[in-house]
C-alpha cells in the first residue's frame, strides 16, 4: 500500500493511472488517491484561512477527499489535461459544496454582502469608475471605521469567491460552474461553451476595472496560487489587510457579473 505523501516515481503512477483505467484496479486507484491527497490539504489550507474559527479543519478535509476521488475516477489521462489542474477545480466544489449544505454563514451576513454588491455596482456604474472606500462607507450609511468592520465580517461570504459566479439565478436556473469549463469532447455543448467563452469576458473586463491593488491579489491569488500570508509579503501588509482587499475585489466582481447576467438578452428555451 501506498503511504500518503511518500515518493511515488512518475512510471509508478503512470502505470497506476493505465492500471486503473483499463481495469478499474482497486489496489491503484488506492495508489492515485493517497499519492494526490497533498492537494486536499492544499487547497482546504487556502479555503481555511476566510472561515471562521468554528468551522473544523478536518471537516474541509474529509470533503476534499471526497473531491479528489470524484477527480480520480472521472479524469481521462488521454486528453492531455494535467490532472493535478482538473483535480484542484474539484476537490475546491467538493469543499465549498459541503460548507454551502451546512449553511454556515448566516442569512444577515449573506443579505449584507448582497447590499454592499448593489452599492458598489451603482455607484460605480454612476461615477464610471472603481469607487473609492470613502465613497463606498457613504453610499452605505456608515463611518470609515464601521465600513472596515464590515468588509473584514464580509469575508468569510467569498469564500467561494469566483466559483459562485458561474452559478445560475435565484430562480433555480443551473449557470456555469468554472470546472464545467472543462473541455469535454464527449460531450461536446456548443450553448454552454460560447456562455462560458462570453462570462470569461465579462469576468476579465471586470476584473480590469478593479483598483489595482484589489486587481494584483486576485492575480497573486488564483493565477500565481499564493496564499493571504505570501501576498502579504509581497504587498508588505498584514494577512488581515490582504483579506480586506480580497473580500473588497469579489465582491465587487459579484455585483459586476450580477449585473452582468441581468443585461444579457434572454436566450429562446
């Protein structure tokens, strides 16, 4: 058997990866499974640090690994997608599916992330341009003080952050998630793709007008992969202040695609 975080040679799971596949072989898909769970850890490290203190480290595991294990068993070596790419996407759903059923971010929070995304979508679209946090606290009703207060109780709202966007309405409709952007050439959806190619573009327009602080660590954090604390370093501020920023730039990207999906034409069913 196989231990976790023991060094595997790449022919040792290659051929685990044929084995399994061309078989269906418990003995290597055990050998995948416990070679990738590194990535569980990974990913629920980076999720971690925007939850609150009540949510269990080990819980985020257990629903990563069951992430990973969907990957393992549905990647298809052959296409030439690196798997530790594909497995990322699912294992951050499997864990952000989980907290979502257990509901752990109250509704007052939810519906104060929802005002400050229609806040800053309308008065930027007003002064056509990113608004600044003085005129954001006023468009609010609140001091500078609570307005900070405020974005850092927000946080732990964007943690699902640029996956949430690619969900459907309020009214059930599905949406795009980002890892169904997937290719799929057995499955070929000519509708979802050109969707998913016009919110890419919508996503990358709305990035660009971010301040540019808020615009490098989205950058710094889901191009490069760095963690709050890394991009900290970089900016030399706090962790606190790089979450402030991060929390700041979703939700104004959420108020952006929100508003975004409410002026696309309605496509015939």
């Amino acid at each position: 058997m196989a231990r976790q975080g023991a060094t595997v040679r790449t022919s040792d799971i290659d051929g685990a990866w044929k084995a399994f596949k061309r078989t269906g072989d418990r003995a290597a898909r055990e050998t995948l499974i416990l070679h990738y769970a590194p990535l569980v850890k990974y990913v629920a490290g980076r999720l971690a640090v925007a939850l609150p203190a009540t949510v269990e480290f080990d819980d985020l595991i257990s629903c990563g690994t069951f992430g990973l294990i969907d990957a393992v068993e549905k990647f298809e070596p052959a296409r030439g997608v690196k798997f530790e790419t594909y497995a990322l996407a699912r294992i951050r759903g499997a864990i952000i599916d989980g907290l979502r059923l257990a509901d752990w971010v109250p509704r007052s929070l939810r519906q104060k992330a929802r005002e400050f995304e229609t806040a800053a979508q309308r008065l930027e679209s007003r002064l056509g341009r990113a608004a600044t946090d003085a005129e954001l606290a006023a468009a609010l009703g609140l001091s500078l003080d609570e307005y900070h207060s405020l974005v850092s109780e927000l946080a732990c709202t964007t943690l699902s952050s640029l996956d949430e966007v690619w969900r459907g309405d309020e009214e059930g409709n599905e949406g795009v998630r980002l890892v169904d952007g997937l290719a799929d050439e057995a499955a070929a959806d000519p509708l979802t793709s050109a969707e998913f190619t016009e919110l890419k573009r919508a996503l990358g327009e709305a990035i660009d007008q971010l301040p540019e602080r808020e615009r490098l660590v989205i950058a710094l954090y889901y191009r490069e992969g760095l963690t709050l604390k890394e991009i900290g370093r970089v900016l030399d501020v706090t962790e606190a202040r790089v979450s402030q920023i991060h929390t700041k730039a979703i939700l104004r990207l959420r108020g952006k695609l929100a508003r975004w999906r409410e002026d696309r034409p309605v496509r015939a069913g």
